[in-house]
C-alpha cells in the first residue's frame, strides 16, 4: 500500500484498502474557517450538542481578519462563541494568520494524519506527511459530531522531480512549471506524491508550497514522504505523538510523471488560468499597478526572505503597491527580528495584519477595474483578487518585489 492508503487504513480500523473502496474514518483535527459560520447551523440542524473531541477542532480567523464589514465581525462573533459553548482547546482568533499556517505551528499537524478542514488548500498538509483535504460545511458538521468521515480511496499518481534549480528559482517556480504541463484538471480526485532528489532536499515551508497548489491540479490531497528536517519540526512541535507511515516499495502508481527543473527558468501564471504557464522570459512586457507577497502560498518566513533580499536598500516604482502580509503571527515576529519588516517599510512597501486578505477579494489591497497585480498566492481567476475586470500574474516573491521595483513583470535574476 501506499502512505496515504496506509492512514486510511489504520484511521478506519482497517488492516488494507484499495482505490476506489468507501472508508468511514477517524479524523485527527478538524479546522473551520470564517468563510464557513453555516458549519454551525449544519451542526445544530443535525441535533449536534457538543464537538466531539474538544482538543482536536478549532476555528481559525483569517479569511475576514480583522472583520471588514459588519457581517463578517458577526461571523466571528458567533463562531467565538460556539467555540467558547463547547470548550475547545484551540481557538485562533483575528491575530493569528492563515489557516494552514497557524495549525502547523501550533504542531497540531504531524506525520501520519488525517486533516480536514474547510478549505480546499487543506492539501498543504501533505508536507508533513499528514493527509489533509477540504470539505464543505455539512461534512465538517458531521465531522464535529461524529469524529468521522467518508472518503473514497483515491487513485495516487507520482510527481517525480529531479534536480537542483538554478539561485533564484523558487519552488512557486516549480510547481507553477507543473501545472502548465499536467494542466487545471490533471490530477481530479487523485492524490499527488511528490518525489524525487528536489523534493528529498526541501524544507517544511518550501514543500508547504508545492503541496498547497495540488489542489489547483484537482488533487484530492497530497503527500510528501517526510525527512529529516520534517521529523524535526514534528518532533519539536507535535502536541501528540504520532506514527510516520512508508509506502510499500512494491507500490504502483496509477500515474508516474517526470519532472527535472535543473535548467528551469523562472515561470508566471498569465491571466486567467493558474495552468496559462509560461517562462516569465517569454511573456511581452507588461506595466502592474500591485505587487502582493502573502497568503497560504507564499507568506512564509523563506518567501518574505526572498523579496526583502532583492528589495533592500531600493524603493518601489512610484506607480506600484506593494502589499506585504506575513502568512501568521510568528512569521510576522520573525521578520521583524531578522529585519525583513523594516526592508519592505523603507522601500515603501505596506504591512498588513497576518490572514488571507486580497487573495479572495475580502480586504487589504483588493483590484480596481483594469488593475494588474502580480501576486504569490494561488489563484488567478477572473474577480479573484477584486474586479473581473482586473488582471492577475501568478508568480513567486522573488518575482513580485522584482516587479514591484520596475514597474512591470521582471525576472528577479535580471536583477
């Protein structure tokens, strides 16, 4: 068996499964987000009393965070007080950060797995080792009563990657690389195991990347074998202990793909599809009114790193914001420590609290008709970050402080 089908197996108190088989199993932390108060209604229309298991569910306040508009701050409102009706041991409240981010520092996820949360990027998980997905708020109800839910075994393809990229190509360049080529729908309801000497060599942020954009391919979830610089981070951090799960060597893929990025180049998402895939060297010249660095994909501590190192000592483009929202509050403090912060202030970037912000349009820096916006996060659909009518670049930090420097799309090893 592989991995995957190995934490099904034992969460459904079964010794194997197989593609396709219905298991009903035990969840280890469900997570729900502000986009999703109907998760309470579901909860208390199924004549639920109390979540099941007060130390393994929590709500995370970062879509609307801190509460633009008087609904949204009513949202939180009784989410808090849900929360607070059924004790439960984790709460992250508007000063917190995103969702994945913040379940991850707070070591409540850890080899070997099941994650279910409310949000799709829930994939991200993967990284760790765990089995993380999304699901939509009547499952998640069903989750707080039960503990437990469906899931169809799925189909499991390897992504196989080689090589050492060149300085400058960051993992958002690699995997915006694959989705050009395995495209939007390659990988529906499948699960996605990233292997090969690239991955073998990344860090827990760095796979949190390549994990979290799974989805974008129509992965049910992923998976990441975890090393040693995982296992460090889990033991450090892991509020239980846990039990690390190895693929059968014997194991068949339904799909393998392969994948060497050592002379790739740095690539961009044009408008408005995240598989429109090209080499950013490739694409005409193109003016941007907005830079963002953030989000579940790319507002960690090595991405804020990544634009502060080409940003420092210069000043943006007078005709360019650039947005910078660190992906927690412990990423926030560290770039503060490490001077990151203060680099984006003086060259006239602004700072914005820890959460999602302009990446689904909520606040913080959402698009004008006919506004550009190169942004690390992972969507580009047409009125994602604002207006339809505004246009979005997928592209790594390093790529957007590169560009919020020019004024137009620029390759940051041009600089």
């Amino acid at each position: 068996m592989h991995a995957i089908e190995k934490i099904l197996a034992k969460n459904s108190g079964k010794k194997s499964v197989r593609t396709g088989e219905i298991v009903m199993a035990k969840v280890d932390f469900a997570q729900v987000n502000d986009l999703y108060l109907q998760t309470i209604y579901s909860f208390r229309e199924m004549n639920g009393k109390k979540v099941w298991d007060k130390d393994r569910a929590a709500f995370v306040f970062d879509h609307y965070a801190p509460a633009p508009t008087i609904k949204s701050a009513q949202i939180h409102k009784e989410m808090r007080e849900f929360a607070g009706e059924n004790e439960l041991t984790y709460h992250f409240d508007v000063n917190a950060g995103v969702c994945h981010q913040v379940l991850t520092e707070a070591g409540l996820i850890y080899p070997g797995a099941i994650i279910v949360a409310t949000d799709s990027h829930t994939t991200t998980h993967g990284a760790l080792g765990a089995m993380g997905t999304g699901v939509g708020a009547t499952d998640m109800a069903t989750i707080l009563i039960s503990g437990e839910l469906w899931f169809r075994v799925p189909e499991i393809i390897e992504i196989r990657i080689e090589g050492t990229p060149h300085p400058g190509i960051m993992p958002k360049d690699v995997i915006l690389y694959i989705m050009g080529q395995m495209r939007a729908d390659g990988a529906v309801y499948k699960a996605i195991d990233f292997t090969g000497s690239y991955i073998d060599n990344l860090g827990v942020s760095e796979r949190m990347v390549l994990c979290n954009m799974a989805v974008e391919m129509g992965a049910k979830t992923a998976y990441m074998q975890p090393n040693e610089k995982v296992l460090k981070y889990a033991e450090q951090r892991a509020v239980r202990p846990f039990e690390v799960q190895y693929t059968d060597e014997d194991f068949q893929y339904s799909e393998s793909y392969h994948f060497d990025v050592t002379n790739l180049s740095v690539q961009v998402a044009v408008p408005h599809s995240v598989d429109n895939v090209f080499p950013l060297n490739d694409t005409e010249k193109v003016k941007i009114d907005q830079g963002f660095i953030g989000t579940c994909t790319g507002g960690r501590l090595d991405d804020l790193k990544a634009g502060a190192d080409i940003i420092r000592g210069k000043k943006i483009n007078k005709d360019v914001r650039l947005l910078i929202i660190p992906a927690s509050a412990e990423v926030m403090q560290e770039a503060i420590v490490k001077g990151y912060i203060q680099d984006f202030i003086n060259a006239g970037a602004t700072i914005s609290t820890p959460g999602c912000g302009p990446c689904l349009s909520a606040h913080e820096g959402v698009l004008a008709p006919g506004e550009v916006c190169v942004t690390a996060s992972n969507r580009n659909f047409p009125g994602r970050m604002g207006s339809n009518k505004s246009k979005i670049y997928l592209a790594s930090p390093a790529t957007v402080a590169a560009s919020a420097l020019t004024g137009y799309l620029t390759n940051p090893c041009d600089l």
